[in-house]
C-alpha cells in the first residue's frame, strides 16, 4: 500500500491492471491505473513506482505473523543471479569457501520469505549445475536463524524429491546440518523411495543422528 | 464502528514439502477453466486468473504456498471505492470456495492457513479520516499537517478450535488512503489525466493467520472450522470487539 507517500523509497504500485485501449483518446497507448495512495498532496509523485516501500518491506520483513505473499526486490533478484554466477565459476569442495557460503545467508536473512521461490526455481532448474544447487543446500541447513528455520527445513524436505543424486545428497546433508528432529518423517519417506543405496545410507545416517538428539 | 466494505479476501495455504499442486487445481475448486495461465520460470511460480463471483479470482502457487485472492473488477472512470460488497457478506464466496476446497482431496497437508481481508469505509478526508481512526485506535496525530500514519499491531489468541499449540494471529495495519484513478497517455511523452474525483477512506488490513511455530500438519478434518475461526478473527477486529490499542 501506498501509505509512506512522503518516502524517497522505491514504492509498490496498486496497479496490477492490464494495458487498456482507449479508441475515444486518439493516443497510441493508454493504460488505466487505480492507485491507492496516501492522503497527501504528493501521492502522485509516485504512482509508477513498482516495489514495496523501504518501510513496508522492513515492517513486514520482520513481522513473524503476517503471511502476505512477498516478491524479491529487482536488487535483491540481481544478487541472487550474482551469486549463482560467481558459484558457477568458483570450485566447490566441501570445506572449502565458496560464493555460495559466502553470500547465501545474508542475502536469505535480509529476506528469506521473498526469496524462497527463486531458491527453490533454482535448485529445481535442470540448468543449474547440481553441485551448485547441493552447495545451496547445504549452506542452508548451516545457516543459525530460528525466524527463517521452518522455510528452510521446507526447501530441504522438498529438494529430497529431486531427479538428481547430487541435489537429494545436498539435501540429506543440509538437513543433518539443520539438526531438527522434525525432518525425520520426510527422509523416512524419502528413504522408501531412494534408488540409490549410497545415499539411502546417508538418508539413514541422518535420521539416526536426529533421532540421537531427542533421546 | 465503521461501515466496512470488503477491497479484497485472500485464503493462503502453506504447503507440505511433498505437495504436489494438481494442475487441474482450478477446474476442481471454480468449476470451469481460468482465463488466463502463465508460469514464472524465475520463480517457480503459476499464476492463474478468471472471473469469480462479479469480482476477479486469482491463484498463484508458488514453492511453500498456494494463494487464492477475490478482488472486485474496475471500470473506467468509476465513481466510489471498488469493492466486493459489504463486510462480512462480501467474503462468503472465497470462504465457500476454501472451505470446498479444504474438505477435498486436493487439499494440502498444511501446517498453517491465513486469511487476509483489506477492507475500506469512505470518508470525507485525510484530516476526518484521522479523527475516526483515532476513535479506533492508539497515536493518531493530531497536527493537521500530519500524513503518512499507519499503524499495525498483532493480537493473538488461543485458537477456538481446540487444538493443542494452535494460535491465531490477529494483525491489523490501520491507515487513511487515498484513492486516485487516472489514465496515462502516450509513450513518448505520457500525459496523465485524473478520470475521476478523489476517494479518501479509511483502509484496514487484515492478516488472520494460524501460528507458524505450529508443530506438524493442521488436522485435515478440522481445517474448515480453522477457516471459520480465521473468519471470527476478522471480525473481531472489523466489529470493534477486542481492543487493538
């Protein structure tokens, strides 16, 4: 909502209207927008601006119980494509720094609700090398945020179902790594289904090392 | 309290990990064929759109979610704020969807549900728009040059329906608005042109939404009166009856 109309900030449109065309104007395009904006007299300075306002974002970034749907910010979407870019090129060794350690959790802290769909179109994509997508992986289960824990045990859980052995790998081990007990169900589940005997081992490897933990 | 008329209703579900959605998702909750399919690869995100009820219906399934969101048509040169109709009445057709859906096979495995409402009531202008909010709740300033106030607190409760560790989150962000509509022309030089008058009213959005700390799957015979129980939420805040000070 257009409420800090006063705000510098890049601002989300209520606009959400397709392109009409307005034969009676004799102009080559029109389009209708309905803009809800704040009482002031400046509203209209920002009418075409696309994206949530700095103060929504940081109100609603931080706010555990709203469940509004999030979108990524362009820049946050452009260090997303970064990283993924610069992990294409880095070598990944386990250990061993990467783009992807080094810039995965801030950039899933700053956000991490509007940031889950590209994560998971990412490890999904058969374009991204799957050692890259299990490096997301596992950086995931490392990262120590208890706001954000359910998300990422969601793309763990969910990237268990992936065509790749690399990629159930990854997530088998960000799961170990994410320590929660509640994963248990969905790599017994997985492990019915695995075709692979080596990382059905490792599936069980982690579901004994989680079931330690709440003996 | 204000007369409240109902901008949009929106029913969110979020998903078990091994959700698959099926892609006849909406012909088996809307009964025909959306208008409109396109899948954002970038995203992983489907976003279908058709007629729904005199209003628009939108589903958008994306990793973690599923969003059903009723919002009313607008027409050029509309006079009066565009809504669905009155509150509560407004919402029934998204809630009998939900409560269809939630009572059917396709239904998720999900571990918390939300209902968001944005509701509006017309007002004169910003400065009485500022003097009923501040009937309603705390910090509404008093300058007359004062603008931008908004105001969002959450006040959650028990669930009513008994299900051990559930709470119901009650957010509300509270706020005057004004309404614009207005045509812009050209390409090269676009020109703007107000279609009609200025609407200022009173704007209250509503997130009422299970907890996300909930442990397991919500218990799919039980996900309809949750529904209802998001619903009593609302109108808790919309009726005046708790107190968001």
């Amino acid at each position: 909502m257009n409420e800090e109309s006063n705000s510098t900030a890049i601002g989300h449109s209520f606009s959400d209207k397709e392109p009409l065309e307005l034969t009676g104007l004799r102009r080559s395009a029109a389009v209708l927008a309905l803009h809800i904006l704040a009482a002031t007299t400046r509203g209209t300075q920002r009418c075409f601006y696309r994206e949530d306002t700095a103060g929504t974002q940081i109100i609603e970034a931080h706010s555990e119980s709203s469940t509004q749907p999030r979108k990524a910010s362009p820049e946050l979407q452009a260090r997303l494509d970064a990283m993924l870019e610069a992990a294409r090129r880095d070598i990944i060794e386990d250990g061993m720094r990467n783009a992807i350690t080094d810039q995965l959790p801030e950039l899933f802290l700053r956000d991490f609700n509007a940031i889950i769909p590209g994560l998971k179109a990412l490890i999904d994509n058969e374009r991204t090398p799957p050692i890259v997508a299990a490096e997301l992986l596992k950086e995931l289960g490392q990262i120590r945020d208890a706001t954000s824990h359910n998300s990422r045990r969601w793309l763990l859980a969910s990237a268990l179902n992936m065509a790749s052995p690399f990629v159930r790998d990854g997530a088998a081990l960000g799961l170990a790594r994410l320590a929660d007990p509640a994963a248990i169900d969905y790599l017994r589940s997985a492990i019915a289904k695995e075709p692979n005997a080596e990382i059905r081992a490792d599936l069980q490897l982690v579901v004994d090392e989680l079931a330690e933990e709440v003996r | 309290m204000p007369e409240w008329g109902i901008d949009s209703v929106r029913f969110s579900v979020f998903t078990d990990p091994n959700f698959v959605v099926p892609p006849t998702l909406w012909r088996d909750c809307v009964g025909d064929e959306p208008e409109t399919s396109t899948y954002q690869r970038a995203n992983a995100t489907k976003v279908e759109v058709g007629p729904f009820a005199e209003g628009r219906l939108t589903l958008q399934v994306q990793p973690m979610r599923v969003d059903w969101v009723h919002e009313p048509l607008v027409s050029l040169g509309q006079q009066g704020v565009s809504v669905l109709g009155p509150f509560p009445d407004a919402a029934d057709p998204l809630l009998d969807l939900s409560r269809r859906w939630a009572s059917s096979n396709s239904f998720p495995g999900t571990p918390r549900i939300a209902l968001g409402l944005v509701v509006s009531s017309s007002t004169t202008d910003r400065a009485s728009g500022y003097r009923e909010l501040a009937n309603l709740i705390e910090g509404v300033p008093t300058n007359p040059e004062a603008s931008d106030f908004m105001y969002q607190v959450n006040i959650p409760r028990t669930a009513h329906v008994d299900i051990a560790g559930l709470k119901v989150n009650r957010l509300s962000k509270w706020g005057v608005a004004l309404i614009r509509q207005f045509v812009v022309a050209g390409t090269a030089a676009p020109t703007t042109q107000v279609v009609a008058p200025d609407i200022h009213c009173l704007r209250l959005e509503l997130d009422i939404n299970t907890n996300p700390d909930f442990e397991g799957l919500l218990p799919r015979r039980r996900v309809t009166a949750i529904i209802d129980d998001l619903f009593d939420g609302a109108k808790e805040i919309c009726e005046g009856r708790i107190n968001v000070r």
